[in-house]
C-alpha cells in the first residue's frame, strides 16, 4: 500500500479502512481497477462501500480529464520490470496498438494524436462501464427494498440478465517447434511468458492466454483430471504396453504400422516418467497411491490450482512442470517432477494487456486427446474459436503434414460443427535465408520478401486443393501470415512491419474495437431506466391501449416471416438426409472394408490400432499423423448429404443464413412508433433496447443449437456402436483381431437399415426444437415486455430520473463512437 491510497482513504472520511486495503496490498494503480465484487470484498458494510464507490468514480473522471490534458495514457504501469514489454498504441487510423521492445527501459513514448484517442476511448469506455455498473447495482438494491410486484421482480432480473462475459477465442495449432510460444509471447509483448526454445512441449496441455482484470499480478489457474480418469488412462497405458510384451499372433506378418507402435510407447514412457522415478516394475494400482501427489493437493481434491507472480518470467519458471517436459526418462538423475499428465488445461492471465481485453489465445494440441475430458474440452474450445491460427516453419509451409492434417480433421469441429470465420495460415521463422552474412542488407531484405511473397501463394494454392475443408468456410477465409518473431523482438535485420507481427496484433485489437460489451450493457441498462422512469409517469395512460394493438399485430406479422424460412430450411434438410440414408446403406460394404482392411496396414500391426479404436468408442488419436474415427467414416455420407445447405442455413457470419438471418431483420417497428407516440417514448425505448437483447441472445442459441445439430449424426453413430466396440474389446488371445473385425462388420450389417435412419430423425428433431424454441422465446419474452411496461401500473417502482439522464448521455457517446468506428473499419 502507498501513501496515495493512505491519503485518498484518510480524505474520504474512510480511514478505518486502511488496514484492510494495506493487507490486500492497495497499491494506487490496483486502486482504478478494483471491480465491483474485490470492492465488496475489502468494505463489506453497504454504506461506506456505495461512498468509496461515488469517490473513486469521481477520481477516475478526475484522472481522465487531466489525462486527456497532459497527453499521456491512464492508468498504466510507468514502470515495468526489465523482463516485460511494453504495449504501445499504433498510429494506424482504425487506432490498434502495436508492442515496442526496444530497448525495455519500459518508459511511454509520447503517443500521436490519434493514438491518445484510442486510449482515451478505450479507457473512457472501461469508466463508463464501472459507473453504469454502480449505477445499476444502486438501483438494484432500491428494488431489493421496494415489495416484489410483478413489474419489480421483471426490473431486477433484466438488471442481472445485463451482466456478461463474452470473449473472442483464437485457437493456435502447430507442432512442436513450430514457433507458437515465442509467436504468442511476441503479438502479446511479454517475450518471457510461454517457455520456449530447449524445452520440449507437451502437446497433452491446453494453454489459454487472456488478460488479467483483476489485478496487476501475472496468475496461472491450473485445472487437472480427476483422480478416477487417471487411473483409466493407467489402466489404458498398461493394457497397451502388455499387449507390446505380448504381440498378436498375426505379428509375424509384414508390419507397416511399427512406427506408430514406437511412437504411443514413446508416448507412454514419457509421460509415466514424468511423474514416476520407476514405473517399469510396477502396477497401476500402486502408481495411484496419493503419495506421488503430494506436492499437488488439488490434484487429489478436484480443485484449481493458482500461481500468482510479479513478473511472466518468474510465472513462467513455475508453470514448465504443469506443461512441459525436460526429459524422456529419469534414468536415475535427480530432476524435478513434472506434472504436466495430469493437467487439463491452463489458464495465464496477463495484467495490463489491451489486446487480450476480449480476446482469449489458446495453444490447442492438434489431435485432441486420449483422455475423454482433455478431449472433450478440445473439442469444445475448437469449436468456440471465431479464428484458427495455423502455425508452422516457413520452409516446410506446404510440406509439412502435421499443419494440414490439423486443419483437415478439425475443419468440419471449426466450420459447420463450431464458428470459426477466419483461418489465418502463420509461416515462422521467416527471416530464415541461406547465407545470409554473403549478402548486404537491402539484398537480404529483398531475398527475404520475395521468398515470404512465393511461399504465400504456395500456401493459398495448397488451401485451394482441399476441397472437404472449404465446404465449411466462406471462399475469403484464409489469410497468410510469414513472420519472425525473433527479429520482431531484436529488429537486427528487419523493421517490425516487415516481420509481419504489427498485422497480427493489428488483427487482435479489431476484435477489442468491434467487440460490444459496453454498449451492450449500456444499452440495456438505458432501457431498464427508461421504463422505470416511464411507470412513474401516470398521465400517458390514453395510449397504451392503441399501442399496445399496434405491437400485437406487428408481432403475429414478424412471428410469421420468422416461421418461413426456418420451416423451409427444415424441408431442405430433411430431402437432403433421406439421400444421405440411402447412400450410406449402399456404401456400407465399402465402408467397412476401408475401416477394417485399410490399406498398407496388415495383421500385428492393425490389430493394436482396432483395439485402441474399440477400446476409444471408435476414435483412434496416434501419437503423430491422422486420427481414426470410425464413427466419423459410418456418418460420412450423411454429413456430406447436408455441408453445403447447412453453411447456408447457419453461416457462422451471423447476420445471415435462414436462422440468423430472419432473426437480424425481426423488428415491431418501435422507432416509428416512437415518432408517433412522443408521450409513450420511454417505454417504448425499453422496448427497442430488449428487442436487441433477444436477437442477441437468439443468436447464441442458435449458435449453441447449431453445434450439437450439425454433431448429432456422428453422436448417435457412436451411441449405436457403442455396444459392439465393448463387445469387442473383451476378445483377447488368439485370434483377437478377427473376432474384432467379424462383430464390427456384423453389428453393421445388422444396424444399417435403422442406425442410419435413426441418426436422421435424431438431426431433424434437434432441428424442430431449435425452431420452436426461437419462436417461443421471441412471442414470450415481448409479449411479456409489452405487458410489464403498456399494461402494468407499480407506483412502487422508485423513480430514476438522474440515474436515466446520466446513462442516457453514456449511450448516446458510445452509439456516436461505434458509427465512427464503423466507418473507420469500412
């Protein structure tokens, strides 16, 4: 705690608090970014927290205007520690900010004119959304006093419904080597955060990388398996290495697949000696004992891990053992236990980063993962990225197979089964030449351009090929990256610009730019104020009743243009799976020889492959190269029966499509009504604002709905497969692989004529709810509105005529601002 605080606390007449703050380590820069809940932490009592509240509000505008006066950005760290970069604004007119290196004296430079207004927008909007919060949560608690009518209770749940936290996820694939951390520490400006270089990674491990608006500390949240999933995976890795001491019978036959064998015991070996210093000579029943865990405690109670440091250099020593590994085996050496086998996920959270104040960059392993809840958050998180970064070393950008096979298996999870927009291919190292010290400067920067120039077209090219991932995207998705983030961080040989790092970070902060929190909170406050002033007002009575006729009649005519289309686009479906049924059936002889005769892979070797896949529920995920899913190959036909019309149904640019499209252009007309029913505008003001909250929140179920729709036919697939992967994983001994193959090949002939069908009625039935439930949720949700703010007369309602004047002006600049960032964007 510094003097300033002391001093600020004395001044409010809040002095008893001091020692609170001083224990919580108040420093005067934590002080402008307490939230709403740390603030209710250190003051408890109502009373003296709404004053502390008014105050610091106050100090905020007060820092504000002197800041916009003195031409500095605040608040922000001035002084840095010597590992940090510094996040410095751009002068790029859209105002994105660029990350300067030179020199980490970590000294401000003095920004230009329209870098001082981005800063000043982006700082004036994190006070905007502070005071309409504390605006909000006072009316909220005069609501608490008041009795619960039916219109209170209304007002005090839209006033929770306002709070959100809706970020921008970007999903970062590439194999090890590629360049990912030092990439992501690079755009980010924090060079020592994520390890790299001599440190192998381990691609079990998913990093999410978001900023940290809590505090000023760098923090890590580390989420484990669970005990029993553990224990499964012992069991698993056991089964396989028995299975290596005690081949099939069928092994003396030509094995094509014995690298893939290495690899999962390489695999294996790796992570046991992780953990273990011997594992070789015991069972998993002893490696479960909670003594090999006792430097982890949450790990054996299911709960989150936290680290909390002062720099990302020092948050970064403590986090390689929860996600990196130094070593292949112990072999006996004194070296650290890593814990990285156990561990789910992690989350970095990074202070004082503007680019990652709605955006979240997440270091995705290509393949999922054995464990079923690693992998079912994979499947998860890919599915929720609006962009995919692909991440490889430029001169192997079209060769490399890893990269493409990672978008080829993941692109119908990002494309039609998630909401990825954008694919941006990301070419390292590229300052990389032959000979360069043979070369004077302007010739290796021309050398330099002109390879990086070839290299994307390769790459655009390559892209073009692959005509099962552009099924799921949009023909203008993919843009090419080459950069160097090494010369990004020393600028030897090339300006930042050229290393191409400045447009990725220019990419991140568009998505801060466009992204609406504020103005949505705003707005929806705007419209609860109205209305509570508007109920207050008893003269206005005259006209409700022929308004009210009005937005019943212009519901019953939008309800109908909304039914349509989506009606439709069920018959679309529905014609499209019946061919996908007959297809499937048809081809299912041919299925099922590539499943279990595939080619180049004979006796020993498919037959450890088909007893990880039934041993998975179908899904084989090998060390290196493509997965097997043979739930996929079954659903195959039927997902190729609807790609096309079900990019054009739910297109993940939202504003379009038969769904989100009819819900963009929904509308009771209320402006116009506004125009003509002055004496009603406060209510009808409420009604506009909630208009736009529906279509905000339709637009996620739809989005929701939409994944688990397109998932549904390989879901029941799976379910209706499930019995016979159990039944053949129990065969062991002689001849194992063809009893495996023979209950796999009858259950399919057997299942065909229903299993089929059945995945289609399940996809069509999702499709109805969804449909139905949009419908319900627009008549119910207005109709419901209407009636609260037309119908309903509560003197009890308190009067917010202050509290509407001053939300009104916030709305009014931030509706100004996002028209010019709008244009700016054009």
């Amino acid at each position: 705690m510094d003097d300033f605080v002391r001093n600020k606390l004395t001044e409010w007449d809040l002095s008893d608090f001091i020692d609170r703050f001083e224990d919580e380590g108040i420093d005067k820069e934590s002080l402008y970014y307490l939230d709403d809940q740390e603030i209710k932490n250190l003051i408890t009592k109502t009373g003296p927290r709404v004053k502390f509240k008014e105050k610091l509000q106050r100090l905020k505008e007060e820092q504000s205007s002197n800041q916009e006066a003195a031409d500095v950005p605040v608040p922000s760290q001035h002084e840095q520690q010597a590992d940090s970069a510094q996040v410095l604004p751009s002068t790029s007119a859209t105002g994105k900010r660029k990350l300067d290196f030179q020199g980490e004296s970590s000294k401000w430079q003095q920004p230009k004119k329209r870098q001082r207004d981005t800063i000043s927008q982006s700082y004036t909007e994190s006070i905007i959304l502070s005071d309409v919060k504390n605006i909000m949560g006072c009316v909220l608690a005069r609501l608490h006093s008041q009795d619960n009518t039916k219109l209170n209770a209304f007002l005090k749940n839209k006033i929770c419904d306002l709070e959100q936290d809706k970020r921008e996820l970007i999903g970062v694939f590439g194999k090890t080597g590629a360049g990912k951390s030092s990439l992501i520490n690079a755009i980010i400006g924090q060079k020592d955060l994520l390890p790299s270089g001599s440190v192998s990674a381990c691609t079990s491990v998913m990093i999410q990388v978001e900023a940290n608006m809590r505090n000023s500390k760098y923090e890590a949240d580390i989420e484990f398996i669970t005990t029993e999933e553990w224990k499964d995976e012992l069991w698993s890795m056991y089964q396989f290495l028995g299975d290596k001491a005690h081949p099939d019978e069928d092994d003396g036959d030509d094995d094509d697949n014995d690298d893939d064998d290495d690899d999962d015991y390489r695999d294996i070996a790796e992570k046991l000696s992780a953990l273990y210093d011997e594992w070789k000579n015991k069972s998993p029943e002893i490696l479960v004992d909670n003594k090999y865990f006792r430097e982890i405690p949450e790990f054996l109670q299911s709960r989150k891990k936290t680290l909390t440091c002062e720099s990302a250099k020092e948050l970064s020593a403590k986090l390689v053992k929860y996600t990196r590994s130094e070593f292949s085996d112990r072999q006996g050496k004194e070296v650290p236990r890593c814990y990285w086998p156990l561990v789910k996920c992690v989350t970095v959270k990074v202070p004082n980063n503007d680019l990652l104040q709605h955006v979240t960059l997440v270091d995705l392993p290509g393949n999922g993962d054995r464990n079923k809840s690693r992998d079912k958050m994979w499947k998860g998180i890919v599915g929720d990225c609006s962009t995919v970064w692909i991440v490889t070393e430029i001169n192997r950008a079209a060769a490399e197979k890893e990269p493409w096979e990672i978008l080829k298996s993941a692109s119908s999870l990002m494309g039609n089964g998630g909401k990825c927009q954008q694919i941006h291919f990301i070419c390292t190292k590229s300052d990389l030449i032959e000979d360069p010290d043979d070369h004077s400067t302007a010739d290796i920067h021309a050398r330099i351009f002109q390879r990086n120039m070839e290299v994307k077209e390769v790459v655009r090219k390559e892209f073009h090929k692959l005509n099962k991932v552009k099924k799921h995207f949009q023909d203008d998705c993919l843009e090419v990256f080459t950069v160097s983030s090494k010369e990004f961080l020393k600028g030897k040989r090339l300006n930042p610009e050229d290393t191409e790092i400045p447009k990725l970070q220019d990419f991140l902060q568009d998505l801060n730019d466009c992204h609406s929190e504020t103005l949505n909170y705003v707005s929806g406050a705007f419209g609860i104020l109205s209305l509570m002033h508007g109920a207050s007002r008893r003269e206005v009575a005259g006209k409700k009743p022929e308004v009210c006729t009005d937005l019943e009649k212009n519901m019953r005519r939008e309800l109908i243009r909304v039914r349509k289309p989506m009606a439709e686009a069920y018959d679309m479906f529905e014609k499209c799976l019946k061919e996908g049924v007959q297809t499937s059936r048809t081809s299912c002889d041919k299925t099922l020889k590539s499943m279990l005769q595939p080619r180049g892979k004979k006796g020993g070797a498919f037959h450890k492959t088909l007893k990880s896949i039934v041993e998975n529920g179908g899904v084989y995920k090998p060390k290196k190269g493509k997965q097997i899913n043979f739930n996929m190959k079954l659903a195959s036909y039927l997902m190729n029966s609807i790609d096309e019309e079900f990019r054009n149904t739910f297109p993940n640019e939202e504003k379009w499509g038969s769904f989100n499209g009819v819900i963009t252009k929904f509308s009771l007309d209320t402006e116009r009504l506004i125009q003509e029913n002055q004496s009603l505008k406060l209510q009808l003001t409420f009604l506009s604002t909630e208009e736009e909250n529906i279509k905000t929140k339709l637009k996620e179920i739809i989005w929701v709905n939409k994944k688990a729709i397109y998932n549904s036919l390989t879901e029941t697939i799976e379910e209706k497969m499930l019995p016979c992967y159990k039944k053949a994983a129990a065969f062991s001994g002689d001849q194992t692989l063809k009893y495996m193959r023979d209950t796999i090949a009858e259950h399919v002939r057997v299942s065909k004529n229903t299993m089929f069908e059945e995945a289609k009625a399940v996809m069509l039935n999702q499709l109805n709810v969804l449909k139905e439930k949009i419908l319900k949720t627009l008549q119910e949700t207005m109709k419901e509105s209407i009636e609260l703010s037309l119908k309903t007369d509560d003197n009890s309602i308190p009067d917010v005529p202050e509290e509407l004047e001053k939300v009104k002006k916030y709305y009014d600049e931030l509706k100004r601002s996002s028209k010019e960032l709008d244009i700016a964007f054009r």
